[in-house]
C-alpha cells in the first residue's frame, strides 16, 4: 500500500484540481486493485508533456505511456528502476582523500554528496573544500528561501572568509603583496565539486576584492597568534553577513551586478559547515540545517551525536536569546505561528535584510533600484517591527574531539530531517555500509558446487537489492527520505510519485534536500592518539 500521506494527496488532488501555469489542469486518479493502489496524473488538455530525459542539471521529463483520443490525456507516472536511478543520482558527488604516497594520513577518508531539488530552480546549496594555506577540510551546507541567491553566494564565499580567518600573518602578508604587484595569488581552496555547481561569474572579481578587504582588515588586527578556530568560524560567519548588507547599499558598477547584489541580501540561506583538522572537528551552524555523527559503540550497536541545535521557534534557548535582546512589551510577537515575526521559520540566517534594516533603509535602497518586482522582491514590514535587527547570522560553534568510534558525519538541510530522525539517519548509513560491503565481498565455497546451487544464491543476493545498490550513502538517505512507508522500506510506487509531482504541488510534500556524509578514518585516529600517549 501506498502510505497515507500520498494516498490523501491523490484523494484529495481529484477533489480540488491544480491549475498548471494557465493551460490545463491537473487531476489524479485513483486505482485500487486487489493487491495495491495504482494511480495516474490525469492533464486536461492543451498542455502536452515533454517526451522523457534526465540530465545533470536535475531536469526530468517523461515518455507518455498512453493516449486516449478523448477530451482528457492520461500520462502515466509509473517509472522504472533505471528512470528513478537516473533521478536521484543527477547530483552524486564523491571523493576519496589520498595523499602522494597513496596512503592516506588523512582523519577524512572520503566524503559522498547529493541533492534532490523540489523548488524551481533549487534553493539548496553545498560547498566542500581541502584547505591549502592552511591544514583541514570544510564541508557546508547552505538551505535558501525566497529564492536561491543568498544561498549560491554564501556557498562560494564562506568557506574562503573562514579560510582567511585561519591563516597565519605571514600568509596574509604574502597574499596582499602578491595582489599589490598584480603576481598570481596562491589558492587558497581546493574545491570539490560536482560539474553542474554554478558561480556568479559576473560578480566574482568584487567578492575578492571584498575578501581583500576583510584579510586586510585581520592584519590591522595586529594579534598573534591568530583567532581560534572557534573564533575564526563566528568571525567568517558575521564578517559575510555584513558585507551581504553592504555591497546592496554600495554604487555598483552595472545593472546586472546591483541586480544580484539586491537578490542575494533580500533572499536568505541558512548554513552548516564542518572544518576537520586531525581529529579536530568544529561545526559551525546558523538556522536549522543539522550535524550527526554516526558512533559504533565497543558492542557493536551504533549511536547518535548531535553536533547541532534547529535555531528556531522550537527551541527554547533561541526563544530566550530573542527576548533578551528585546523589550519586553515585544516578547508576544517575537514568534507568531511559530514563526519569526510570523514569516520565518529559522531565527538565524545569513541574508533577509528586511528582518535586520530599519523600516527607513530598505524603503531608501529599494526606491532607488531597478524593477524590483521582476526580481521577485516586495517590499513587506511585518506587523510589530519595532527593534531591529531581529535575525542575526552569528552561528553556533560546536567542537568535537574524534574517537576511532566516531565513523562518519552527516550534514543535511532540513529537507532530510523533516523526514528522518537523527537516529533513522545513522542506522541507514549503518546498514548500507554493511550491505555495500557484502556487495563487495565475493563468494567463496568449502566444496565443489553445482552451477543451480550457485545460480540460487545469485538470485538471493539479487533479491536483497545488493546488485543495484545506491554506491552513493547520501543517495540512499534521499531515496529513503522520500520513498519509504510506515514500516521504513522503500516504497517503489510513493517513490515513483514523490518524484513526479508536478512543481505546484512538489513543495507541499518534500522540500529540496542536500546531504553530505563525511567517513573518517579510523586507523589515522587510532595511529593520533598512539603517537600522542
């Protein structure tokens, strides 16, 4: 059976049809049968459907199954295997650390990646990096609203403002006299990225020189030895923000760049990003994306640590963070249906400048710009908006020593987690480590066997799924996110359905969903605690 949630969208889509983009109507059909439920998108006319393809940037279309000549064209939404595979595996992304010798010293032994989009365009980011100045690698996480910009620039920015924030003074003095004589600059990142991760091109060349600006700015600090870590990551986070609100308020060169100047700082993000170093892990976090590590105790059974707490109307240390920062007579409007003055659902984020500006500054930046509302920005002050700022992008830092039970780390955006627990989360990466590793693992026999005998084990083997396995971990925790029912198995046919919606209807059932799992390798952290006994 098809669970209960996409059985009442069928009932209640045939009830109320959903008009799509003003040229039919979408209705859906229901089935039953003896054994399951079938269902069928109908479209009433005049809006034909793409014939079927899949590609990297994570569009998808449909081959038409049948056709009927009457005033109604059915289409059936039944994919098959290799069709949902094609799907969700769009935007696998997987690296394996080794160093020049081949062998790897490193704490992070490989990191596997993946989106799955239900806004369009998608407004889920990711970064991940190899530190180059300096030693580590950052992963991040970057969940958007009211559009994509504030979260595609803070993908490519953040993880540079910590980079710099790490660096010795030597460092950043070498860096500004290279830039001073017009000579290369050394990187400063590796990236890992998929081939579809897109830059704002057009914008590149002013955030370096803001990032100039900022490490000159840490070398009129004068301070040695440096920031911590801790320090380095809160540091990064506001430092950005800040120039977010302030690159809107500058002349910019051209229409285009005050364009996206003006989309990123009124859109929003909200970020999660781990920097490990050895067996030192921080994870720096803003809003409600999350941190998990996956611990297998001494007996063998797995258990979960939060690395991260949701910023939102649900936790009471952000309920209290808010009110001590504004009076009291505001204490009952702070959160309105759970809510942020009653619009946003996280209470930290980088962008939304219109829940940090006064009333008189966004009516000044927004009256002098361009056609506004073609960039989708309205120009709304919420009821009771009296103190201001109300959001901040300062982020929470956590700091974790790694054990050698410590075997890997998920960071997700809350599209994952308002589907799996974090304790559903771990015990599916568990398991399908274990299954790929059974994949892996060739038969052996203690005695001649018979070709029928072998043939049967073949097809148990095949019957448990391990001959199509997901050899992606954060592609399985998608598939299962979206496709399982209420006994926690992959459902082919609420899957097939999760990933047909049309876009109207997408966004009430799954929000985009971006997730990250880091493996760390054990025998390096064993072989850092031997050598510092």
């Amino acid at each position: 059976m098809m669970s209960r949630t996409i059985s009442s969208w069928i009932l209640s889509s045939a009830r109320n049809s959903i008009v799509s983009q003003g040229k039919g109507r979408w209705h859906s059909i229901c089935f039953p049968n003896r054994n399951k439920i079938k269902w069928k998108l109908v479209f009433s006319k005049t809006c034909p459907l793409p014939a079927g393809s899949c590609s990297l940037d994570g569009t998808f279309s449909l081959h038409r199954a049948f056709r009927h000549t009457s005033t109604e064209e059915h289409f059936s939404f039944q994919l098959s295997p290799a069709q949902i595979n094609d799907i969700l595996r769009a935007g696998e992304l997987s690296h394996r650390t080794l160093d020049l010798n081949g062998k790897n010293a490193n704490s992070v032994l490989r990191f596997e990646s993946n989106q799955l989009a239900s806004n369009s365009p998608m407004e889920d980011r990711r970064s991940a990096a190899t530190c180059l100045q300096t030693a580590g690698m950052m992963f991040g996480v970057f969940d958007g609203h009211a559009g994509a910009a504030c979260a595609q620039a803070v993908s490519e920015r953040l993880l540079h403002y910590i980079a710099v924030s790490l660096m010795s003074r030597q460092s950043l003095e070498e860096i500004e006299l290279a830039v001073e004589a017009m000579k290369p600059v050394q990187p400063i990142l590796q990236w890992h990225r998929h081939p579809n991760d897109v830059e704002y091109q057009e914008i590149t060349s002013q955030y370096f020189e803001n990032l100039r600006v900022y490490w000159q700015h840490l070398l009129d600090l004068d301070t040695e030895p440096g920031l911590s870590l801790e320090e380095a990551m809160i540091c990064a986070f506001k430092r950005l923000d800040s120039d977010i609100s302030l690159e809107v308020q500058a002349p910019q060169e051209n229409e285009l760049m005050r364009n996206i100047a003006l989309q990123v700082a009124f859109s929003g993000a909200t970020a999660c990003v781990a920097h490990i170093d050895g067996v030192h892990l921080h994870v720096a976090n803003t809003g409600d994306c999350r941190a998990v590590l996956g611990v297998r105790e001494e007996d063998g059974t797995w258990s979960t640590l939060p690395l991260t707490r949701d910023h939102n109307a649900y936790d009471e240390f952000e309920i209290r963070r808010l009110k001590r920062e504004h009076p009291r007579s505001e204490e009952k409007t702070l959160f309105v249906n759970d809510r942020l003055l009653g619009i946003l659902m996280p209470s930290r984020a980088f962008g939304d400048v219109q829940l940090k500006w006064s009333k008189e500054l966004q009516h000044s930046i927004l009256e002098n710009s361009c056609d506004v509302e073609a960039l989708n920005i309205y120009q709304y002050v919420p009821p009771n908006y009296h103190t201001p700022p109300y959001l901040t992008a300062e982020p929470e830092v956590t700091y974790h020593k790694l054990r050698s039970k410590d075997k890997f780390l998920v960071i997700a955006s809350d599209g994952l987690w308002e589907m799996l627990s974090n304790e559903k989360v771990v015990k599916l990466v568990a398991g399908h480590l274990t299954e790929l590793s059974m994949q892996k693992t060739p038969l052996t026999f203690k005695k001649p066997i018979n070709l029928g005998y072998m043939h049967n084990l073949l097809l148990q083997r095949k019957s448990k799924g391990l001959a199509s396995l997901d050899q992606n971990t954060a592609t399985h925790l998608i598939r299962h996110a979206i496709g399982s029912n209420e006994y926690g198995e992959v459902d082919p046919e609420k899957l097939a359905a999760m990933l047909t919606l049309p876009e109207d209807l997408a966004r009430m059932y799954r929000d985009d969903i971006t997730v990250t799992v880091v493996y760390f390798n054990s025998e390096t952290i064993e072989e850092h605690y031997r050598n510092h006994e």
